[in-house]
C-alpha cells in the first residue's frame, strides 16, 4: 500500500468519503416533540435520527457517492490494474448532486423534524468529494477546462 | 432541430419527458378498508383509497427533475439553435441515469413505506430512468465513435 500512488483530488475525495461514512451514523434530524410523564412512565419525546434512519432515499444516494469517490482510490492505493475513466466526472457530478439535495433537505425536512449536527457535517464532508472530483478532473485533463 | 441530436440523445430526450410526466402521476397509494359483499359501508368511512405523486416529502423527486434537465440540455440546446456544447453532457446523463435506475428500484424496495401499493407512476418512472441511461450510454458511445 502506498499513498503516494493517489493523486491530490483521489486523496482529498477519498478522505471527505470516509468522513461522509463516520458522520452518516451522527444524528442528522429530530423527530417529535415533548415528552409527558404519567405514573413515572415517560411517553414521547424527540428521538435523533442518523442518516440512515431517516426514511429518505438520501441515504443510498449518499452510499453511491461514497462508494465512486473511494473504490478507485483503494485500487489505485492497493496496486489494481482496474482503470475508472469516468471517475472523476461521476464523483464530481455525484456528490454535486448530493450537495444539492442535502442543501434541499435544509430547508424542506418535513414538518415536526428539526436540523442536527450531523446534516452539517455531511454537507461539508459531500462539498469535500465534490472538490476532490474536480480536482482528479483537472489533474487526469492536465489542465484541460472542462 | 433533431440532425444536431444524436441517437442517444434523442432516446435520452424522450426518457426525460417520459420522467417528468411519470414523476405527476401516482407513485404510492393506499387502500380504503374493504367489506364483504353485501355488508353495508357504515357511515362516514370511505372505502376509496388515495394516492400520491412523487412532488411529496422525498428527495427523489429533486434528483429527477435534475436527471431529467441533464437528459433534455441536449435538445434544448438544439432547440435554441445554440453554438454551445458541452463535452460532459453524454457521460452525466448516463451516470445521473444509472444512479436514478437504482434509487427508484431501491425506493420500491427496501424504503418503501409498509402497507402502501406501488403505483403505475413509479413503473413508468423506473422505465423512463432506463431508457435515460441507455440513451446516455449510447450518445456517449457515439461521440467516442465520431473521435477516431
């Protein structure tokens, strides 16, 4: 294994992916409200949801963008012969696109739900794939503008 | 205003119109209670059962408008008689079409809400995300044919 064998924008993509995974398991959104207790048992309440938990299809969106910013950069780091033409432009575009939605999921999150820590997060580490896409596009272009 | 087009993104074109209408349809309903023939329907409770588009609480309906610009851009561009083009477009609509394929197919599976029916909206809707990836594939083999 050596690190050396990853360019700038594989390696910085390949981080934010790793971050991405670590905080999809953070609470991203609130759900519900107060909680009452009668008789000392204790009903309702709001209760943290990861993104994973969260009944959206954001969540395997977000596992593909992970998975095309870092199957390349483990085969490069562990010395596959694979070549992944489109890499670059499907990590730039994915997580684009992800940035997209989860700036969406901002704003429209359902009624009763509130933002966490974790949705954050998440935006910061997806705009971190999306630099490192375009970043392995400009280095496999040599410069060339897409 | 199609001999700019090529075939694939002509079929990408149609996938994309054929989405947007899909996306105005019913993808997910849910049955009215059912009583036996013969048994009267007690007041106030209705046995019709309603539906929904896809425009309702899911960030699947964001990703396939987009998917679907990124499909038309060709044809629009067209359209205008635009001297603009833009060398990425085949490769984005194939892959913003693949990954479209898989997350409906994962939205009528593993996050479909229990007790609901999938409608005819979320077929068409899965059909016309193919036909985007097919056509994105195809436009993008094209240009690498039209390059030797």
């Amino acid at each position: 294994m050596d690190a050396n064998r990853l360019s700038q924008g594989q390696m910085v993509a390949a981080s934010a992916a790793i971050a991405l995974f670590i905080v999809s398991f953070l609470p991203w959104f609130g759900v519900g409200g107060a909680a009452v207790t009668v008789g000392g048992t204790t009903i309702g309440g709001a209760v943290n949801r990861n993104m994973w938990e969260f009944e959206n299809p954001l969540d395997v969106y977000l596992l593909i963008v992970m998975l095309v910013a870092l199957v390349p950069a483990a085969t490069t780091l562990f010395g596959g012969a694979a070549e992944f033409p489109l890499a670059p432009i499907a990590t730039t575009l994915l997580a684009g696109v992800g940035t997209l939605l989860i700036i969406y999921q901002l704003f429209d999150h359902g009624s009763g739900a509130s933002i966490k820590i974790g949705v954050i997060l998440g935006l910061i580490a997806t705009v971190g794939i999306t630099i490192g896409g375009y970043l392995s596009m400009q280095e496999d272009a040599g410069g060339e503008r897409y | 205003m199609t001999g700019r087009l090529s075939q694939g993104q002509v079929i990408a074109a149609v996938g994309a119109v054929v989405l947007l209408v899909a996306t105005f349809l019913p993808w997910i309903g849910v049955s009215g209670p059912s009583f036996p023939a013969g048994i009267p329907v007690p007041q106030g409770i209705s046995t019709g059962g309603t539906s929904e588009n896809l425009w309702k609480g899911s960030t699947l309906d964001i990703y396939l408008a987009i998917t679907a610009v990124v499909a038309l851009l060709p044809a629009l561009l067209a359209l205008t008689d635009s001297a603009e083009e833009f060398s990425f477009v085949s490769a984005a609509t194939f892959l913003l079409g693949a990954v479209a394929v898989i997350l409906v197919i994962a939205y009528l599976t593993v996050d479909f809400p229990g007790g609901a029916e999938r409608k005819i909206g979320a077929y068409i809707g899965l059909g016309a995300a193919i036909v985007i990836a097919m056509g994105g594939f195809r436009a993008m083999q094209e240009e690498v044919a039209g390059e030797i």
